[in-house]
C-alpha cells in the first residue's frame, strides 16, 4: 500500500475513521473464575484475553525480592491470531519485548512494596492481530489487574499514533493504528498514569522524525484518555452488577 492510499482525498482513512477517530472499543472484565482477574478486550479486530494471579508466593526462588511484589508477564500469540500463520515461541525476540515492556511498565505503577516476597503474574493471549497490540495488552493487562484487586496508583491506559505525510509534505497524525498502517507508516506506542497525562510507556516501533513527535504524544495522551474513560466505565459497569446480584 502506498503512504498517500492511507487517506482518501475526503480525509478519510481506509477502514472509513478520520484521523482522530479510535477503532471500536469493547472491553470486559471477570471472563474467567480460574484466574484472581481476567478481562477480554477487543479493539478493532485485535483480540486479547489477560488473566492475573497474585499476589501469590513466587513460582522461581530466584523471582522473590524481600522488600516488593515482582512483576511477571507472559505473552502468547495464537497460531490463528495472524495472517502468516506464525507461531512465536517463548524466545520469539518480539515476544521477549514485549514482555519486558509490560513488565517495566505496571512495575512502576502497581503499590508493589504493598506486597514483598510475592510474585504478581500476567498472562497475556493474543487471539487476533489488527494493529495496536501492545497498546491492546496493556489496557486488557489494567482491566484484569483492576478485577483482581491489586492496589495500583491509577489506570494505565495506552494508544498508538502514526505520522502521515500528506501529497503538499504536511504532516497529520493518525490515531490507534490498524494493521495496515503500521505496515506503511512510522509511529509510536504511548501509554500513560490517569489523569495527570504521566508517561509510563513510549515505545517507537520505526524511527519518527523529531520535529513530529511532539505532536504525536499530544494526540496519543488524548487518545489515552478516551480510553481510560472506557476502562472506567466497564469497571463501574462491573461493579454496579456485582451489587445488583449481591442484593438478591
């Protein structure tokens, strides 16, 4: 595909979303009973299902820190989840990024000293692949932390933004990228702590411009705060079940 086919001459990108517009968002949070937290998120066409356990007793002797919980992440991508029918093991390079991007990212933002001597573990199961992936793991990994009631400062909530060169040589960031575009186009994946717009992630997948990212950060912090508002509505949503089914 070529850069100047990702927008049509109305503005329009090529799933029908003008360039601030996020793809639809459908989370749900308490999927699973065997699991202390689960939540399943579909954002687009990219599918996740997460499940926490912790704080348990750590599973590796040499995980256990005396003064913190330790944060442990597990990445599994389905066989069927893409369109090349790849499978990516444990050793996958990309999978081991982002396993330890995930894991840097709620280290710093889960109450950890909470618990010492404990392990937090996240696992993660990709189930269908349309862009945003890691922005999609980080926000399923924040529904099913929420659902297992481990104490985190606020919600972490993440998006991804292209840079797009228009024909005239302007530049136009693009918001929550699909698949296509992340093919053709450089970006960046931003995550951020509720409503003080901190940055706890920022990873760039191709090289951006500098002049352009100031500008990519700002339509992503907004991006982000989209999201955390659906994150908490699914979470009140929840809770306002909970109670009903506990009063009757």
């Amino acid at each position: 595909m070529s850069r100047y086919e990702i927008l049509s001459p109305e503005g329009l990108r090529t799933d029908g979303r003008r360039w601030n517009e996020m793809r639809r968002f459908s989370p749900k949070m308490a999927t699973t009973t065997a699991a202390d937290g689960s939540s399943y998120i579909e954002h687009g066409n990219t599918k996740v299902i997460c499940s926490v356990n912790g704080p348990i007793e750590p599973r590796a002797s040499s995980a256990r820190n005396s003064e913190r919980a330790t944060i442990t992440v597990d990445v599994c991508f389905a066989a069927f989840s893409g369109t090349d029918r790849k499978k990516r093991g444990k050793g996958d390079k990309r999978v081991l990024e982002m396993q330890s991007a995930l894991s840097r990212t709620f280290a710093s933002t889960l109450l950890t000293i909470l618990h010492p001597r404990s392990e937090v573990h996240i696992s993660l199961h990709i189930l269908s692949q349309d862009g945003s992936i890691l922005a999609t793991c980080v926000n399923a990994a924040t529904l099913a932390l929420v659902d297992a009631g481990v104490p985190m400062t606020d919600y972490v909530t993440a998006c991804t933004v292209a840079s797009y060169t228009n024909p005239d040589e302007s530049d136009e960031p693009l918001l929550d990228m699909n698949s296509a575009e992340e093919m053709d186009l450089p970006g960046i994946t931003l995550a951020t702590v509720g409503r003080n717009d901190k940055i706890s992630l920022l990873q760039l997948e191709t090289k951006v411009r500098l002049e352009r990212l100031e500008g990519m950060m700002a339509v992503g912090i907004d991006g982000c705060a989209k999201i955390r508002q659906l994150l908490d509505r699914a979470v009140r949503d929840h809770g306002n079940e909970m109670a009903r089914m506990g009063a009757l």
